[in-house]
C-alpha cells in the first residue's frame, strides 16, 4: 500500500459521522499494519544520506568527521598553481574535483534546505546539511580567486582513472584548470553563482556575516560569466569526455539570475531572468530532465513559484510561459503528456537514460514534490493532457521513485547504500573498495590497486553509506559488481536531490498524526 493511498483513507475516516468512527479506527489499524510490512525509514535515508558528502570530502577532514575510514587528502590542490584549492568534493568514484556538478551539488542541497529546513531540522538533521553545504561553499570561496577567475576543476579524468588508489595515497596529477576572462565559462559561472546565492539563503539567519560573504562571490561570478560569455567545455578541454556542457550555458545563466534574485530581492537579477526568458530559451525549451547539465526544469518551476506572488504580477505573461514548460516537465513524469513522456521501467521506476538514470530519479523526485507542495499552497490543481491531477497524486508518485530507491523494486535493493539489508555491496569506488587508510596506512599504488582490490570479488571493505548508485537498467536489472560502473558508481548530485524529499516524507510518516485522530 503506498501512503498516499493511506493518507486519502485518514483524510476520508475524519469526515465521517461519529458512529463509523470505531470501524474507520479498525480499518486505520489494518491500514496501518499492512503499510507497516512495507513502509520505509525515511528519518534513516536522510541521516545516511548526509553521511554521504563525509565520504566525498576532498581536504583536511575535521575533528567531528564521523565517516571514519577516510583521511586527509588532497592537501596541495593548487599548490602548482599557486592557490589553494584544497577542500571540496570529489564528485563520484574517482578523485577529480569537477566544478559543474559539485557546484550543482550544492545548488540542490541548498535549495533542499530552503524548501524543506523545518522538516529537516524536525529530524534533527539541519545542523549536518548546513556542514554539507558549507564544505562545498568554502571551497568555492577559495577557487573564485578574483573577480574573473575561477578555478574549474582540480586533476583530469584520464590520468586520474588510469590509476585505482585511495584518496589519501592519491599519486596522480592535481593540475588544476580555470576560466577567466580569455578563457570563459559562463555555465560553471552561472551554475557556481546558484549555488553561492542558494546557500546564502540558507545561512542568512544563523551566520549572516558568511551569507554575505558568498552573495558577494555569487555576485561576482554571474557577472563575470555574463561578460565573457563561452561553455567551460571550450576554455577546460579535459572535462569534455566526463562533464562536457551540452546544453550550453544559457540555462545556467538564466538560472544564477534566478537564484541571486532569490537572495538579494533586486529588480536586475528578475529582469534579467524575465527579459531574457526567450532568448536563452527559459520558456522556449520543455525537457523531461532535470540535471547538472540542464537547469531549465528547474528554473521553470520556480518561476511557477513566483507567478503566485502579487508583486510579480506585471510579469504574470512571461512567468506563465515558464510554467507552461514546467508543467510539461512534471506532465511528463506523470505519463500524462500528449505523446512525449518519461519512460518507466517496468518496475514503475522512471528512465532516462542507461548510465547513471537515477540521478534523473532523484532530481525528478525533488521537482515532484516542490511542484506538489506549490499546489497545495496555492490551492490549484495541474491540468495535464491525460486529465486534472492534485497535489497528492504528484507527491504519491514522487514517494513511489522513493520507496523504488529504498527496496521497492523487483530486485528488492535499496539503491541507497547502507540502507535496509540489501544494497550494492560492490560500489565503483576507490576509497570503499581498498581497505581503510586508517586502518592500513601502507602505500597502495595506481596499478596495486587495481591488481588487488578493484578486481577482487569480496565486497567493499567500506560501505559508502547514503550514497545513491546509478541504479538498475531498462529492465528492472541490476549487476552489483565493481566493473559495472554505469550502475553501481555513485555520485555527489544523485543523493543531493534526496535530502529534501526524505525529510518531506517523514513529516507525512509523522505518528503524531496518527496518534491525535
Ligand atoms: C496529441 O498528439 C497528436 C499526435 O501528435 C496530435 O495529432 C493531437 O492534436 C494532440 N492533441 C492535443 C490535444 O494536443
Ligand atoms: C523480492 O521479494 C519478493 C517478496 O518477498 C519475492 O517474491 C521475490 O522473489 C524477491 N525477488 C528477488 C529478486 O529477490
């Protein structure tokens, strides 16, 4: 039974008359018994799934680090250089710090927060989504080392893959890449401003002085993006073949606007936003995904946000034009489009595409539930082609991609590591996949590594809690072997999505409701 089915029958038990009040507790009971068999630990999802970005921590690990089998790493990032660049995530199962999906990383941890901050910090888990946030922010602070530099990416995906060590063995080149204003980069610009600017918002109340502090660099940088207009992809050839721009950068552009409007509240970052929603496409592009390469579905849901608010009235046409595209994004999720829908597998789970798809799940999860709670606060309804659809259905949906992620699925595996009893135990992963460095601190070389531990069969050494691996294929199939790194490699934006959604569906799970009927 799926809680939203559950959630309808509570809601219909509570206008009955008082005589069927004892009938509608007894069926209440049944229900509650048979969700039990299948329901999930949303408030454990969420701790592991923070636990995570500990794993992913590139840099001098703090004094309160509680994933204990990483160590320091990466301590002279942008010593070659000149800079310091020590810090930041490393963005999956290799040691490369890639500007673009870290900078989505944070954009989406940030916009989780500010969605949901109340029910994360119900379950006492703000204080660890606020390190989460910081731990990127601070590194961005440092890569953004004038107002027209930004440090792109820390080592290369080829030399780096060419060796199987631990992070904190690491031997490979940390060259380090930038753009400036010969070299440009409006999309890492744009996408790095959204996150600065998100998470100012997110620490406004509780360190103002930091929250100013990343509203200047936000600003800075979407300037500097704006001016020098190019795709990263031209000015740092080396992530062509491992996150190349293809969208181009319009949408991150649009989309930093966005967010800087979101913080600051100025007239230019809306106008900008509004003036150029058909130029860059903002209202001209539907997609059925949502991605650290394409921003547009989620821009164009929250310009369905702001299209509620009175004051931007004068502009209703242009915000009415994003969300017509925002509802083509969530319609389509839905399988209520005319025609062009998101695939599912058999096993309900959505897919779009065979490497990595759940990072598409995860990010569809997190607009299916901002777009629920959107409707629900402004009492409408989505008027998608295959008929009306409320905001519970869209969250019961967004909750099945969920419980699908967490075990629910014809493989019975939770595709978040570490939960439940049954998850991928072989995850493409250096540092999980060799033995502890604290626990054996002698040297394990490139070739080492991969003789002995990437090819063994056993499972990982270290289990890469909260991570969300690239999941099952077209058919419900899932391989869990180290090699198979299409589906069992993890990476940092695939759980970012989650840490919002987890906390809304706790909420709901709330026994408090159950217990005041
Ligand atoms: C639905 O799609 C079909 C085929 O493309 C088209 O002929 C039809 O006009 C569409 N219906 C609506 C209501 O848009
Ligand atoms: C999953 O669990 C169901 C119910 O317990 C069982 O019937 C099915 O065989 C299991 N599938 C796999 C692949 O283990």
């Amino acid at each position: 039974m799926e809680m939203g089915d559950h959630q309808k029958n509570l809601h219909h038990c509570r206008k009955r008359p008082r005589f069927a009040e004892s009938l509608c507790l007894l069926l209440l009971s049944l229900f509650a018994i048979s969700a039990s068999a299948r329901a999930f630990d949303y408030a454990d999802a969420l701790t592991k799934s923070l636990l995570y970005f500990e794993s992913q921590r590139s840099g001098r690990l703090p004094y309160n680090q509680r994933v204990t089998w990483r160590d320091h790493s990466g301590l002279t990032d942008g010593l070659e250089q000149g800079v310091d660049l020590v810090g930041g995530y490393y963005d999956a199962g290799d040691h490369v710090k890639f500007g673009l999906p870290m900078a989505f990383t944070v954009t989406m941890l940030s916009w989780g927060v500010i969605e949901f901050r109340q029910q994360i910090a119900d379950a006492g888990e703000l204080e660890h989504a606020m390190e989460a946030i910081k731990w990127g922010t601070d590194y961005f602070i440092k890569a953004h080392t004038s107002p027209n530099v930004l440090w792109a990416e820390v080592g290369d995906g080829d030399t780096d893959h060419y060796c199987w060590q631990r992070p904190e063995d690491m031997t490979t080149s940390r060259q380090a890449y930038k753009i400036d204003e010969n070299n440009p980069g409006s999309d890492l610009a744009g996408e790095t401003a959204a996150a600065m600017a998100a998470a100012s918002i997110v620490f406004k109340k509780t360190n103002p002085h930091y929250s100013q502090l990343l509203l200047h660099h936000a600003q800075q940088v979407f300037e500097f993006g704006d001016m020098y207009r190019g795709k990263y992809d031209g000015s740092v050839e080396v992530v062509k073949s491992y996150y190349a721009s293809v969208s181009g950068y319009k949408d991150e552009l649009l989309w930093g606007a966005l967010w800087l409007y979101m913080a600051t509240d100025k007239d230019e970052y809306f106008k900008y936003f509004v003036h150029k929603a058909h130029c860059f496409g903002g209202t001209g592009w539907a997609i059925s995904e949502f991605s650290w390469d394409v921003k547009y579905a989620g821009l164009q849901v929250i310009a369905s946000k702001l299209l509620m608010e009175e004051k931007h009235k004068e502009h209703a046409h242009i915000l009415e034009q994003y969300r017509s595209k925002a509802e083509y994004y969530i319609c389509s999720c839905l399988n209520k489009n005319n025609g062009s829908n998101v695939e599912r597998t058999p096993g309900g789970l959505l897919y779009v595409r065979q490497w990595n798809n759940m990072q598409y799940v995860s990010t569809a999860a997190f607009l299916l539930t901002v777009y629920s709670d959107l409707l629900q606060n402004s009492n409408q309804k989505l008027n998608c082609h295959g008929g009306m659809v409320g905001h519970e259905e869209i969250l019961t949906f967004a909750k099945s991609q969920i419980d699908y992620i967490l075990g629910s699925n014809p493989m019975n595996m939770s595709y978040l590591v570490g939960y439940g009893a049954n998850f991928p135990a072989r995850v493409h992963h250096r540092g999980a996949s060799i033995v502890s460095y604290r626990e054996n601190k002698g040297f394990i070389g490139c070739t080492q590594g991969y003789d002995y531990w990437y090819s063994r069969q056993e499972t990982n050494p270290n289990v890469l809690v909260g991570a969300l691996v690239g999941g099952p294929d077209c058919q419900d199939n899932f391989e869990d072997q180290r090699e198979n790194f299409m589906q069992t490699e993890a990476c940092t934006y695939n759980t970012a999505p989650l840490v919002g959604v987890f906390a809304k569906l706790l909420q709901l799970e709330d026994p408090n409701l159950l217990a005041s009927y």
